[in-house]
C-alpha cells in the first residue's frame, strides 16, 4: 500500500542529486501543508521500496531534511517531520523585499477610506442593539439578493446568510452539511485551502481534472472552452462514487481561469440530483472578468447547489465578507449550525460593504483595469525572462497558471525563495500531490512589483537549469491566497 509521503511525492522527479532532490521536495511538502508537523515517515526500507530508489539514498535524504532541521529522528520511533526552530523567515515578517505570491488578491478599492467614514454612520444606528448577527444586516442581505437577482438567478434576502469571508463560508456550510467519511469531489487544481477544509471535517476528495485554455486559443462563447473540465470524467465519477458533495470553481477557476459553460452546468446539476451529490459553488472568482467575451448565470441557475460568495477579490483581502446562497431550509440548518463556529459578522465590516455594494460597478471596472494590466506584465515577464514558457489564455480571474514543460515546480519554488520570492508549487493545488509542471503566477499585483518578481522568476529559473541547487536554509511557511 502506498504511504502518504509517497502519495504526496506525486511526480518527482530528481533535478539534481538524487537524496538531496528527495530531501529538498519532502522539505516542500511540510512547508506547504501537504505533510504535516510530527507526522511519521515511511521507514528507509518502506520507502525505498516504494520509490524505487535504495536505501541508502532514503538515508541520506533522511539525513539531510535533520541535519537541517525538518525532521527528527529517535530509536524505536522512527523519522519525524519536523521545523527548525529558528530558520524559518515568514513573509509578514520579511522587511527585506520578499515578493509575495502566494497571495492573488488586488488591493483595497480607492473608496474604501470613503466607504468606511459613511459605514460609520450606519454603525452608529445599530449601537443600541445587542450585536449580535447571525444571518447578516437585512440591507446587506438585500443588496447581495439583488447581485444575484441581476445576473439571472431570481434570490430574496432570506436565502443570504453574510459570513467573514469565503473560506469561513465553507466552514459553515460543511458544518451544517459535512459527512465525515464520505467522498466529495473536488477539482484538481484547486484551491488549497478549501481542500484542507474538506480533510479536517473527515471528507475523502475525489479529484476530476482542469485544464487551462492553450496560449493561442481562441476567446470562448459560452458554448465550451478549449481548456476547462473533463465533463465524461467528472460525471462518471459522481455516478460511480457518489460523493456526498463537490466543491467546484465553475467561474473563473482558481487557478486555471477556466470557466464551465452552461450547457455543461446543467447536465452536473441535472446528475448531481440523480446522485444526491451536495453541489457547492465557490464564486468568488465569478464577477473578476477582464476579457472573457460572455457571461454565465450564477450556477444554481441551473438546478440545486450552495453559492459561495465574498468581497475579497473585487473589494480588499482585508474586508472579512462572505456569504451563503442557499435554498430556505439549507438555510436553516446553516443557521442552525453556525452557533457552534461564530455568534456572526462583525457589523462595522457589513456596514462597509453595504456602501461599497451601492457602487459596484466601479468597484468591478477598478478591478477589470488592474487585472488587466496585471496580465500584461505576466506576460511580458515570461517573455522577457522565461522566453520557453508560453503564458496562458488569462480571460479573467486572479492568476495564470503555467504550465513550466516538466516536473520543476517545487525546485523552482524553492530557487525562487532564495531571490526572495515566494511562489507556491503547483502540487499544493493538487488532492494527490501531482501537477508539479504547474505554478500560479496572480495577475493581482502592481505592473511594477510583478516586473521585479518576474525578473527573480527568471533567474531562479536560469539557476535551476544550470544545475544549481537552491538554499534551503532560508525557506519560508506560507499560506497560499
């Protein structure tokens, strides 16, 4: 049976010396979630024999994740992964010129000091109240309706319930709807984050694959994209597993951009009923269009599933708003279940979003031009300083995802901390471990910062294939945004 590290290890490959290959990417692995603190290694014997490799290279990785500090070993209890205790630079702590990637979010829109003074007033009205919001401030609730009403799903305030943020969404939605031990299918990529989610409530993830768009494909119609999800696979494995729910992306995918057409949403929502597969639909991404050429309905359109929305993307990172869009009795068990994680959204924050609703249309073209010109200094990094990586087809959404021409991912990752940029590997958006052909490049920052940050993408790249091993002394813990 395979281990779990061997699962994780995916498509390794070495890029150099083998042990230290090995060494460098099980370090990536504990870095980036996929193994975690204290967790048991395969034994030398178990994983050589699982990898192919001898014993000795087993050891001498081993013995180069301790002699480093990520792993601990002790007679009699084998080899533990481990962090060192003083090497460690997190990027919030870096004041030194880290670039951060792991993060694709804009930044906060113009009127957000505006937004916030007027939200003052508002919040001023509501003092003489207990605080106390469980399902969200009626007029935030009313105008999230109507977002939805507008783009063609017909909605009224009682099918909203306002949470902080999209991720804090889930955690309630799978506390209300969760079944520890059953399957639930996710895309793979996916967002990292929402897969960790579904592991702590107990879920076996079912992966179904997303493809991006070729570089030189053509703009979609909504009748299908070159690109996107394997439609015969995802259903074969809803009639076949029956997973108890699915998370998707089906709006511009993170991290692919991919956006499901409708003809396809329909048949999923049409079989997911057969199967009595919950359907949760993160949209987040869905109003972030740059060029896409048409636009869907909210999926729910379609027949039954849970949206996810937020503020985040269009808004600030630092807006904690999300929100719910269920049906009246989902709705009942999320209120229901919510108690249990929070007593609800602070007002101060709904406040602000309630002015910052009433000029959505600003608010989204400030976001279409920044998205815009961030796509364009992506691509004119890559082909300035990675001419053998062709950028993809990036009609909206908060990234490209790359696809590098081999497994160098995680090396690449690692050379890049070293020059001072973090950038996640492709296997965190992976169930298994796999796509380290992959990396998501955001399209969310500055034209200027993403210059500099390509230009260090180039040089980590030069090294990697020049044979330099990267410093591992200096890598960083990151969550991935």
């Amino acid at each position: 049976m395979a281990s779990r590290l061997g699962t994780q290890l995916g498509e390794w490959h070495a890029t150099g010396g083998v042990a230290a290959s090995l060494a460098d990417r099980i370090r990536m692995l504990l870095l980036d979630g996929r193994i975690t603190v204290g967790e048991r290694l395969p034994s030398e014997r178990a994983l050589a024999a699982e990898l192919g490799r001898s014993r000795a290279t087993i050891a001498r990785a081993y013995e180069l994740l301790e002699s480093r500090g990520y792993a601990t070993r002790e007679h009699g209890s084998g080899t533990r992964a481990a962090l060192p205790t003083q090497r460690i630079q997190r990027p919030e702590a870096a004041g030194d010129g880290v670039i951060d990637f792991t993060i694709a979010s804009v930044g906060s829109a113009p009127g957000m000091h505006a937004a916030t003074v007027r939200a003052l007033d508002r919040l001023a009205g509501l003092l003489g109240t207990p605080g106390y919001s469980l399902d969200g401030l009626p007029q935030l609730r009313e105008r999230i309706a109507a977002r939805y009403t507008a783009r063609g799903l017909p909605t009224s305030p009682e099918q909203i319930v306002v949470t902080s943020g999209a991720m804090h969404a889930l955690t309630v939605v799978l506390a209300a709807f969760g079944e520890r031990g059953r399957a639930a299918l996710v895309e793979q990529p996916s967002f990292p984050h929402a897969m960790d989610a579904l592991r702590r409530t107990g879920h076996r993830l079912l992966p179904t694959p997303v493809t991006p768009a070729a570089p030189d494909a053509a703009p979609s119609t909504g009748g299908g994209d070159a690109g996107g999800w394997d439609a015969a696979h995802l259903i074969d494995t809803l009639r076949s597993q029956r997973p108890a729910l699915a998370y998707l992306i089906a709006d511009f995918h993170n991290p692919t951009g991919a956006t499901m057409p409708e003809l396809e949403r329909a048949r999923l929502a049409a079989v997911a009923r057969t199967t009595g597969t919950l359907l949760v639909v993160d949209e987040t991404c869905a109003e972030l269009d740059i060029d896409r050429g048409w636009t869907p309905r909210p999926f729910a359109a379609h027949g039954p599933a849970i949206l996810l929305g937020s503020m985040s993307k269009i808004a600030w990172g630092g807006l904690r708003i999300g929100w719910i869009r269920a049906e009246g009795a989902q709705v009942a068990r999320l209120l229901a279940a919510r108690p249990s994680i929070d007593l609800g959204t602070p007002l101060l924050e709904q406040c602000i979003a309630i002015e910052l609703l009433d000029d959505m249309d600003a608010l989204l073209a400030r976001a279409r031009e920044r998205l815009s010109a961030g796509r364009a200094a992506v691509a004119a990094g890559l082909a300035a300083h990675l001419p053998q990586v062709a950028m993809p087809r990036v009609p909206g959404g908060l990234a490209a995802w790359v696809d590098l021409g081999g497994p160098w991912s995680t090396a690449l990752s690692l050379a890049a901390r070293d020059r001072g940029l973090l950038l996640p590997p492709g296997p965190r958006f992976a169930p298994s471990g796999v796509l380290d052909r992959f990396a998501r490049i955001p399209i969310t920052w500055e034209p200027e910062v993403t210059a500099d940050a390509m230009a260090r993408l180039g040089g980590a790249w030069r090294a990697l294939h020049a044979g330099e091993l990267p410093d591992t002394t200096r890598l960083a813990a990151s969550a991935v945004v």
